[in-house]
C-alpha cells in the first residue's frame, strides 16, 4: 500500500470496512487531504471489486488529466496502465486500466451504452460539492441503473458501490439521498492560513485595479512565495496579467512568473501553470478562474488572492439563452479557496472584500440544476425511457418551468413527438442522443448530413461547442469556417482554439459518419453559404433575425440584437444568429456570431418554421380593432394580409386581451356599479358556509378579469373603436350575472338606501368595510340599536355628522355613544349651531333633520 503521509491515510481502514457493508458511503476531507489520489489506488484490489473496474468523475478536465497523471506516477507507470483517463478530446486507457478519471459527461454517455455499468464496481463522484448539472445527472442514473439491474448484486456476486466526496459538502443531506448511508469524516492537516480582509466591496469597484494593488503587496510582503489569483473569467485574467507584466518590466524584477490558467488554455498552458517552476528561486503568480479551487494541487503556492467572484452560466426562461453572469461565491466556496495557501506550508488569504460581507455570503452555490437549460438533460432521460424526472433520485429535482421549457425545444428540433399522451424519443433524436453535445448542435449535426453538408455542419458544430474567443471583433461566422479550412490565417494567440476546433470537428465527423444518415441528394444546388445560414436556423431558429427600420436586428424571440461596429453583415437583412451576449435587463443583446441568412429558405428548407395564424387584435396606435393574417418564425412577421371578416371567437378574444391588459376601467363604470359590486362581493362573504352553487357570484376586479370570455364576450361583437366601449349597457350586463331570486334578494339583504328614525332615506356606501351609513346626528335621536342590514348579520359603521356634514362620531355601538361621548359633543357643538337640537336626553328626543325654529 502506497503511504505518503497523507491525512486521509489515517480513515483508509475504516473506508474499506464501510464499503464492505454498505454499497453507498460519503467522504468528507478538507482540501489537501489526499482523497483525489489516494483512494481511488487503496480500493483498486479490495475483494469486492471482484476485478472490476473503478470510475472516478471529476467536474473539470485539467484535474482529470492531473489526476491521472498523479496516481499512475505514484505506480512508477503512465496514464494508460493501471490508472487512464477520459475526456473530450483525450482519451488515455488500456486494457488493463483499472481506474479510469472521467469527466462527468463521460459517465452519462457510458450509462446510455450500458445502464448497469456491468464492468464497473465502484463510481466515486470527486468534488461533489460543485454540483454541476452532469453530476447530478449521472448520480440519478446510477442509482436507477443500480435499482433496475444490480440492486443487490450482479450476476458474478459484485454489487455496484458509490462514494460521494467532497471537501464543503452538505453531507447529511446526499447521505439521507442514498438510503442513509455512513458518513466518513477526515480532519485533514491543514496548514495554518492567516485571512487578510480588505475594506467592503462595492459593485462600482475595479475589480482588476483592486487585484493588481494587493497582488503587488503580497509579492512585496512575501519575498519568497508564490501566488494564486482568483478571478471571475479570462478577460479579468488578461487585464490583470498585463497590468503585472508592466509592473514586473518597470521595476526589472527577474524572480517572478506570470502563469494564466482557465478553461480555454491548452492543456501544455494549463499544466504549466500548476506545474513546479523550472529554476530555483523563483516564484510564480497564477492568475485563475475557479479551475483551480478544487483538486489541484499547485506547485509552491502558499498565498491566495480572491476577489470573491465567479462567473457562472445561467439560464434565462424569458429569451431561452444561457448568459454567463457575475456573481458573489459562496462561504464553502470561500474556503476551498483560502485553502489553496494551506496545502504545503502556513500561508495568507488576501480577501477583497470585508469580515461582515463574508458573513453575508451564502452558505453554498447554487446548484446547476437549478439554473441552467435542462434541454441536454432531458434528452438524455427520454433516451434512458425516463419521461417524467420524478422517477429518479435527486438532490435537487430539475425546476418545472425550465424542464417543460426543455421539453417544448426538444418537440420543436423534432427529437421528440407526443403519441397517445405520451412522448416518445423519434429516429431523428435518438441520432441527435447519440451525439455528445447540446442538443441544438446535435440537430444542426443531423440536418447538416441529411442535407449532404456533414462538413459544413461538423465545423459549425465544432466551433459553437467551445467559447468563442473572436467576440465582438468578428461576428462573421464565415470567418471562423474559413480559419478552421485553412483558407484565411489564424491570429498566433488563438492557434490553442483553431487545434482545438479542428480536432473535435474531426470527432464529430466520425460521430456523425457512424450514424450511417441518408442524405439529401436534391440539395446539391445550396451553396456554402445557403448552407451555413440553414444550419444555424436549424440550431437556434429563436435566434433567427431581420433588420429593422431603426437600426438594429429583431430576433425570432422577440428580443433586440445589434452588431457592433462596422461589418458586411450589417448589410444584410436577415440573420441567422449563433450567439448573442447581453443582459437579462437590458434592452438588447450584442450579436457575437451569425452569418446571413436568404429568406428564399423560408419556402423551401425552413419552410417547417413559418406558421399561419389569423391574428385579430387591438391597434394601441389607432385604437382600432384591426384583424389580418399572418405568416410569422416566432415573433417575426414575414407576411400580412388585412381580412375583410373575422371570426366571433377571433374578435371577442382579441378584444377580452386588451380589456385585460388595459383594466376594467376600460369599460363604463358608475358610482352605482361600483356599489351594485360592493353589496354583491358583502353578501357573498357571509356566504361560506352554503353550497357553491348557492353562493353569490365572485364579482371582484380579478374574477372578471379572469372571466371576462363568459360574462362579457357576447357584447363585444359590434366594437370596434375606443368610444364603444362606452355604449355597452354595464349594468344590465352585469346584473345578468345575477339570477332571478338574487337579484330580488339582493336589495331586500342589501338595501341602496336605509331609513333613519327622522324618516329620511340615507344612502349606504357599500365601497367601505363595513358599510357606512353617514347621517346627521339628529335625526338618530331615539334610536338606541346600531343599524344593521342582511337580516342583522352586518351592522353598519354609523358616522354621526354635524349639521355642516362633518363626523362628529364614529361608531358601531349607538347605544353605548348615547351615554358616554354624546354628553361631550353636546358640549362642544351646542354654542356653535344653536338653532339645532341638543337634548339632554336622546333617546327619549324626537328625530328631526330639522333645525328648532322650524319644528
């Protein structure tokens, strides 16, 4: 057994004791403690692997390629033998590989070929913290491929095991997810790390100054240590990187490498950056994403800089895209970082915001699932049979808007078709299932062979698979097709990006060949560029775009698109659109890559995304209806035809929308309908108790809104301008919501006016709660019980008032305003209106709503 002293050594034993018993354990081990390279090496001959193979995922591809590299070396052996790899890519096993490190998208596919992993008798998922939607994913599925085919033990008596692992996990809650099982917790060694905050952050703050500052202060402080720098993304990280260039060329300092590291690097970049420095006395600086907050060890460093932030992709419901957005990391996050300087030695944490912000932050991330497009999960769960999501065993199950959002594009790319209540998985998305990329690309994929135009389409497929690093200063797709073909010359700092491309376009074409498609002979005549706006349209016919008038493109979604600069596809009219950057709040989005697009395809290979519609509607402009039909891609109107007649159902519909959008006071309210309203919705409240069907009609604002189509749709036949809204007959319209026997019950329970003891008829104000009777207090006199109406069930709120109709008194208890707070009214009122009646008893007093001189 191979000892490196690690502290997850010392849980080893009890770790093979527990996986003896249990099929399922939880590890939990602070950063450095050794479990990424040592346990996968101290299970890889326990007898109840029975031979079988151990699979370990990790969610990012440079700490599956070091892991790899790691435990073979401690083997004295290379990737390939005992312990291989696969990823996107690069893939390095042999025959006799015993553990294979697979990024988690590898699990998935291998679940889709073989759902009971037969070869397999241990899955570890590393770094589940992270939560990424793949891991999830592939967690769900192995517990369902355990249930359906190795529930207790495969046919060689070797039952499937699984190991959760992590630093920062919530460890009881994915131990209560798999049947309780036994949480294994190592304390771990970790060094000593002293956290320097800094003043409170605020959004306004340059992110990139407030860097560079405290990156030099750290090297000044701390001659002899390395740094690692945590940043959001790439364009902070070459800002930064520049910025410290300048700083070391101006001070001539000789002992200081500057070491980039994110995604987008080659892997020869990446393992650069985390590899030992080639000299001694020198230091390093690596400048990173949050690649490098789990699972890597980097050689040297003892010193963290974090400037709190990560960029994330999310996932907008409203326009259907995925935008990368900069967001505040969590506490556990916080702590994989400053982990970072405590591996090999005491070390510092340079914090860039305050000690009470970092209580502030959340506890964890938010994980994936819960925010990011389902579209690729959701095609691999109808190709495993799975329709609805619940069958499975989730942490966190996939939200239901954006999993019916996901289901809606799957119908729409024609993967799937519902048959007898039922969606089914059709011959073209079980080839776009079979393709190991988002769905979109898959389609594209699959149209592009059926078409005859597998190259065009591997190369698009290719280049929108991985992060454009072009942006903005390009938009032309064409210009990447012709890099990629050798036809135009790649700029030296994207040579990585074209290797790259070019060698997952090659993948993709062995893919694509495989699936054997017939294509498409008659398309001969598109030319390239045909082609290549088609394939796009294909992938995001959401995104399809035409200029407008005022500048600027209008996207098929609804949202608004422009290009920056000055480019030749400005000069076209339509656009198909691959990419687009912006803002949930903003207005509009920046075009990144598109390539024109000839509208002729919307009669012929896009034919299949116009739709016909008769569309009648409210004119805001004109306040007209106007109805016409209309041949639309989305939110784009290609044609419209004014109709001389209109369908009722058409009209009233039409109409109902803009009532609801506008509100009700659209229509010919009165004072007396808005009390009519109130006495209805009074009665109604005292009505819990009965049947539904014998209590008063809901007439509030929301219920007629809601039912506007039943109680309204017959009148509005004969409008069609602003002004004659006003001519419908509200009130008759409205008492028809009434029958016969409410409506007579309705002023006997709910009288307009009450009778007061002086003989008068006083209206009641039904719009306040409980009703109001405002009366002179004269003519009260000798009434000793509080008006009340609905068979005494409602008294009403009296409001005594002054002879100059002001409130003298408020009250629901007459009685009790007699004996007490009269005798002070009394007082005050009587020398300033002494021609009124102010007796001394009341309620012995005659009603009068007349002054003295005239009793």
């Amino acid at each position: 057994m191979i000892k490196l002293n690690l502290p997850i050594e010392e849980v080893l034993s009890d770790l093979k004791r527990l996986l003896t018993l249990r099929h399922e354990v939880v590890l939990q081990a602070p950063p450095g403690a050794g479990k990424t390279t040592l346990i996968p090496l101290a299970l890889k001959d326990e007898p109840w692997l029975g031979g079988k193979k151990i699979l370990m995922l990790e969610p990012r591809r440079l700490a599956t390629r070091s892991a790899a590299y790691r435990m073979a070396s401690l083997l004295n052996e290379s990737p390939g033998q005992t312990v291989g790899y696969r990823m996107r890519l690069d893939t390095t096993v042999g025959k006799n590989t015993r553990i294979e490190v697979i990024t988690e998208g590898i699990l998935t596919r291998m679940l889709q070929h073989d759902p009971s992993l037969d070869d397999v008798g241990l899955v570890i998922f590393d770094e589940f913290h992270e939560r990424n939607l793949e891991s999830d994913l592939a967690l769900g599925l192995c517990l369902k491929g355990r249930a359906l085919f190795r529930n207790e033990a495969d046919q060689s008596g070797n039952p499937l095991k699984i190991l959760v692992m992590s630093a920062t996990l919530e460890s009881s809650k994915v131990a209560g997810l798999l049947q309780d099982a036994p949480i294994i917790q190592s304390q771990g060694k970790q060094y000593p790390v002293d956290v320097i905050y800094g003043r409170a952050s605020q959004p306004r703050d340059s992110i990139v100054e407030r860097t560079v500052a405290t990156v030099v202060r750290a090297l000044e402080d701390n001659t002899e240590s390395s740094v690692l720098v945590f940043l959001p993304g790439q364009g902070e990280i070459r800002r930064v990187t520049e910025s410290l260039a300048t700083w070391i060329s101006d001070r001539k300092i000789q002992d200081v490498r500057l070491n980039p590291l994110y995604g987008n690097l080659s892997i020869e970049d990446q393992q650069t950056a985390i590899a030992p420095l080639p000299g001694a006395g020198l230091r390093k600086v690596v400048i990173a994403t949050n690649i490098a907050e789990t699972s890597l060890t980097i050689e040297g460093i003892d010193i963290v800089i974090d400037s709190g932030l990560v960029r994330e992709p999310v996932f907008d419901p409203a326009t259907g895209m995925t935008r990368l957005q900069t967001r505040k990391i969590s506490r556990a996050s916080s702590i994989q970082r400053m982990g970072r300087a405590g591996r090999l030695r005491p070390g510092r944490c340079y914090r860039l915001w305050s000690e009470d912000q970092q209580q502030q932050l959340a506890s964890h991330a938010t994980p994936e699932i819960l925010q990011a497009d389902l579209a690729p999960l959701a095609l691999q769960l109808m190709q495993w049979g799975v329709e609805d999501p619940a069958e499975l065993d989730w942490l966190d199950a996939p939200p239901a808007g954006p999993w019916q959002q996901a289901i809606e594009l799957l119908v729409n790319l024609g993967a799937l078709v519902k048959t007898q209540d039922r969606l089914v998985l059709t011959r073209h998305g079980k080839f776009m299932a079979s393709l190991p990329t988002h769905p979109r690309l898959a389609h594209l994929l699959v149209c592009g062979a059926s078409l005859g135009h597998a190259d065009i389409a591997v190369s698009l497929a290719s280049i929108l698979s991985d992060r454009d690093p072009f942006g903005q200063e390009n938009p032309d797709i064409a210009y990447r097709l012709a890099i990629l073909s050798g036809e135009s010359t790649c700029p030296d700092r994207h040579r990585g990006w074209t290797r790259r491309t070019q060698q997952l376009a090659r993948q993709f074409n062995e893919q694509i060949s495989r699936l054997k498609i017939t294509a498409d002979t008659s398309s001969a005549s598109f030319t390239r560029d045909q082609v290549t706006g088609y394939l796009l349209s294909c992938a995001y016919p959401d995104r399809i775009a035409r200029s407008r008038h005022s500048g600027g493109y209008q996207l098929a979604n609804g949202r608004s698109a422009n290009l920056v600069g000055n480019h030749i596809l400005s000069k076209a009219k339509w656009l198909a659109v691959a990419e687009v950057g912006g803002s949930t709040r903003s207005k509009g989005d920046t075009i990144r890559s598109a390539a024109p697009l000839d509208p002729t395809l919307f009669g012929s290979l896009l034919n299949y995304l116009v739709v016909e519609q008769t569309v009648a509607d409210w004119d805001k402009k004109t306040h007209r209806f106007v109805a016409e039909n209309r041949k639309m891609i989305g939110a784009l109107i290609l044609e419209r035809t004014k109709l001389d007649s209109v369908p009722i159902e058409a009209r009233r519909q039409a109409l109902i929308e803009h009532i609801r959008g506008q509100g009700l006071e659209l229509l010919p309210w009165t004072p007396a309908l808005r009390q009519w309203q109130s006495r209805v919705l009074l009665l109604r409240s005292l009505d819990n108790d009965r049947p539904m069907d014998e209590q008063w009609p809901d007439v509030s604002d929301s219920a007629l809104l809601e039912t506007l189509a039943d109680w309204l749709g017959p009148y509005l036949d004969n409008i069609t301008l602003l002004s004659h809204f006003k001519k419908i007959a509200l009130g008759k319209v409205l008492n028809a919501l009434l029958s016969w026997d409410k409506s007579r019950q309705l002023n006997a329970l709910a009288p307009i006016r009450f009778e007061v003891p002086s003989g008068s008829n006083i209206a009641i104000d039904y719009t306040q709660s409980p009703p109001v009777l405002a009366v002179k207090l004269q003519e009260m006199f000798g009434c000793d019980e509080t008006p009340s109406i609905a068979r005494g069930k409602v008294h009403l709120m009296v409001h005594l008032l002054s002879p100059a109709g002001r409130p003298l008194q408020v009250t629901r208890d007459l009685a009790g305003f007699w004996r007490s707070s009269y005798h002070d009214v009394k007082r005050d009122m009587k020398g300033r209106y002494p021609k009124h009646p102010w007796p001394d008893d009341p309620l012995t007093a005659i009603p009068t709503n007349r002054t003295k001189s005239k009793n």
